[in-house]
C-alpha cells in the first residue's frame, strides 16, 4: 500500500507544470475542416477569426508544444498552414491561415477516455465574404485580443529597475530600449540546421543589455526578456512610454530559396521608399510579424499605423541616420557587413516620431558563415562590444555615470540636427 501511495505521489510531482500537446492531425476538404491537438490534460479554448489576411486564433492557457519538427509548414483543407508557441505569459495561442473565409462551427476540449488523451477539436466550415463578416460581426471575436491589449506588455522589462527608494530622486540617465524581434509564436527566420531567429537575437540583446548597464550611464529597457510575442506596436509603444533616447531592434535575416546567397550585417533606418529591393523585401517581411502573431490588425493604434516618415520629426530622422553610421563604422572592425551596410525602408517597429530609431540584421541564417558567427558566444561579445562603443560615440560626453547631471542626451542635442 505504501509503495503504491509513493507511485502515485511520484506521478504528480513529475506531471509537466504546464499542458503538453503531443500530436496534431487535420482531416476534411476545403468546404469542411477539422482540427485536432492531443493533450495531456484539458484546456480552456477561446476561439475566434480575423480577416486581413483569413485566420482563425485559438488561445489557450500556457502549453509545452512537444510536436513533430516542421508541423505546421503546410496544413490541409481550408487551413493552409499554422503555427503555435507562447504569446503572453500564461498564455499560448495557434493561428491558422486560411484558404479562404471559414466560420468556426465548433471548438470545443474532450476530457481524456478509453485509453485516448484529452483532445481539443476545432471544425470549420466555408463561407462567402458576407457570411465571414456577419459571423465575426455576431461573435465579437475581432475585437478580441487577449493579452494584447492596453496594459503595457509583460515582456517589457527595465534592467535592474530601482526599487521604490529611488522614486525619491529622479534617474536622468538615458533609456535605451533593445527590442529582440519576434518571440513566442514568431520564430522569425529559420536556419536550415534549425536555429530560431528569435532566440538568436534574445541572445544578443540580453548581452548588449548587460555591457551597456555595466557603464552606469544608461538605463536599460527590453521590449522583451524572454520567448514572449509583442506585437510591433506596443514596441514602439513602450520606446515613446519610457521617453527612450534611442531604441535598437535586433534581427538576423534569410533569403528566400531560390534567391541566392548573402551574407553580413545591415543597419536599417525609417524611410517612405526603400532604398532597394531587398530592403522592401526585409520590411514587407518584418511588418507580418503582427499578422503572424494573430493580431487584429485593423486594431493597430492610429498612432503607429498612421505614422509615416514623412511626419517623423526631422531630428529623429537625422540622429537615427548618425547613430546607423556609427554603428556601422564600429562593427566593420569585428563583424561581417553587407555590401551595402546602410539601407532604409517602412518598418513599423521604427515609427516612433520621437525616438531615433534603428533597425540591426546582425546577418543571414541561411548563410552558414554568418549562422556559424551568430552561435558563437566570441563572435557575440565582440559585436556586443562594438554596438556597445556606437552607443558611448552616440551619446558623447553629455552623460555621466552617477546620473547627477545626466539628460537625455539624445532630446538635449537636437539643437545639433545639423550635424
């Protein structure tokens, strides 16, 4: 009796502190759909679709994804593909692009019976446009965007942040925001020997984070920590909050097959009209993030969606340009740069009127010189160290380290747009 009550304890402290999903299958044709993910245990489903492109979201609460390498890349049906992962904490979701408009006739969760695990079934039907928007008009789905709304997002960290003392005495120190791209849902590039373009760039932000703090000069925001999705408005969002003198998103970017090789780093920054091709390529690319994380896209702030270089304050531009060719001076002594180091086009995540603004693709996943460099923890800290040095070049002499008289140097030195 005793052996078998220590079985059983043993059992429930292995059990996974989160729900596991094990096996997806589809079945159906593209007039009817069903969607089925074999769980351990019983979740909570909420369901609901988007238009802009067709999607169906599913969020459930936090789930380990124990699939198959590649599921997901292509689907069956009306589901053309999709994709899963964490997109807040406590909280997973699956998307699903679809064929066409679909309504959702069922999504439901079975208890697990008869030796079958717990399974959560989602059946579709196609509709016409009309009967699309009804259905979404009748559920209020659209409107719904659970954990993406107003509250500033849980993965916005601020580096040691100071405790409730240091309210007393303002820091004056200049923010820096890092923003790592994509996260949770959003892989982001692929490497063909499977490295996620997500954890690279986490990687390298959590280490560019930890040398400039090092300084005493800066203080050190993160648009994200860990493998969370944000959406790219609340990055530029938490900049503009935090009155950031200069915000840093970090990428690494891959060329679709067929479109030959390239290789090293590119510094991008703001512009209505691409510099080249591969720069609107890059942005068209960068600007789905939102899409690919499920994101009601006719939501986007007015703020962000409406931004337009053209009404981005003339000393943003002009410091974003000198930070971008700094940045490139520096790195060009310990990385690999792009034949054209320089470029510019719309990405979203650099809308933010006020804050100067770049846009890093450290280099290409698909070029295993460059993947063999972003693995590799010298190469990190040697480029780490290199962005570290554009920063202080940036910032010059106007901050100090005890943060008495610091000012955002990057607001108290436009009177030098000209420069």
């Amino acid at each position: 009796m005793a052996a078998e009550s220590t079985v059983a304890m043993a059992a429930s402290v292995a059990q996974p502190e989160f729900p596991v999903a094990r096996d997806v299958r589809i079945a159906g044709d593209d007039k009817q759909t069903r969607f089925i993910l074999d769980l351990d245990r019983r979740v909570d489903v909420h369901a609901f679709t988007l238009a802009d492109p067709y999607r169906v979201i599913l969020d459930i609460p936090q789930t380990t994804f124990q699939l198959a390498a590649g599921v997901g890349h292509t689907g069956r049906g009306l589901i053309k593909a999709f994709r899963y992962g964490l997109v807040m904490p406590g909280g997973s979701r699956v998307v699903f692009d679809l064929t066409g408009p679909a309504r959702i006739e069922k999504a439901y969760v079975l208890d697990a019976a008869n030796g079958q695990p717990s399974r959560l079934i989602v059946e579709l039907a196609a509709v016409d446009k009309a009967a699309f928007r009804q259905a979404q008009a009748a559920d209020g789905g659209a409107a719904v965007r659970p954990g993406l709304g107003d509250p500033a997002p849980t993965g916005a960290v601020v580096a040691n942040a100071a405790g409730p003392a240091a309210a007393e005495t303002p820091d004056l120190r200049p923010v820096i925001v890092l923003d790592p791209g994509h996260g949770g849902i959003d892989n982001g590039t692929m490497a063909p020997s499977g490295e996620a373009e997500k954890d690279l760039v986490l990687e390298f932000a959590r280490s560019l984070g930890a040398q400039i703090e090092k300084t005493g000069k800066y203080r050190v925001v993160m648009t994200r920590s860990d493998d969370t999705f944000i959406p790219l408005g609340e990055r530029v969002k938490i900049a503009r909050e935090r009155k950031a003198a200069l915000f840093v998103s970090i990428h690494a970017d891959a060329l679709p097959k067929g479109e030959g090789d390239a290789q090293g780093a590119t510094i991008y920054t703001l512009s209505d009209r691409a510099s080249d091709a591969e720069a609107e390529r890059l942005a068209d690319a960068e600007n789905k993030a939102d899409a690919i994380g499920g994101v009601n896209l006719t939501e986007e702030p007015t703020e962000v969606a409406d931004i337009l270089i053209d009404l981005a304050q003339r000393e943003t531009k002009t410091f974003s340009n000198r930070f971008a060719r700094l940045l490139a001076g520096e790195l060009k002594g310990v990385a690999r740069l792009h034949k054209h180091p320089l470029k510019s086009a719309g990405f979203k995540v650099l809308k933010a009127p006020d804050v100067p603004s770049v846009l890093v693709e450290l280099g290409y996943v698909t070029n295993k010189d460059d993947l063999q460099h972003l693995v590799s923890e010298s190469w990190r800290s040697r480029t780490v160290g290199s962005v570290g040095q554009a920063i202080e070049a940036f910032f010059g002499k106007r901050v100090v380290s005890d943060g008495t008289t610091a000012a955002v140097a990057g607001r108290e030195s436009r009177v030098e747009a000209g420069q």
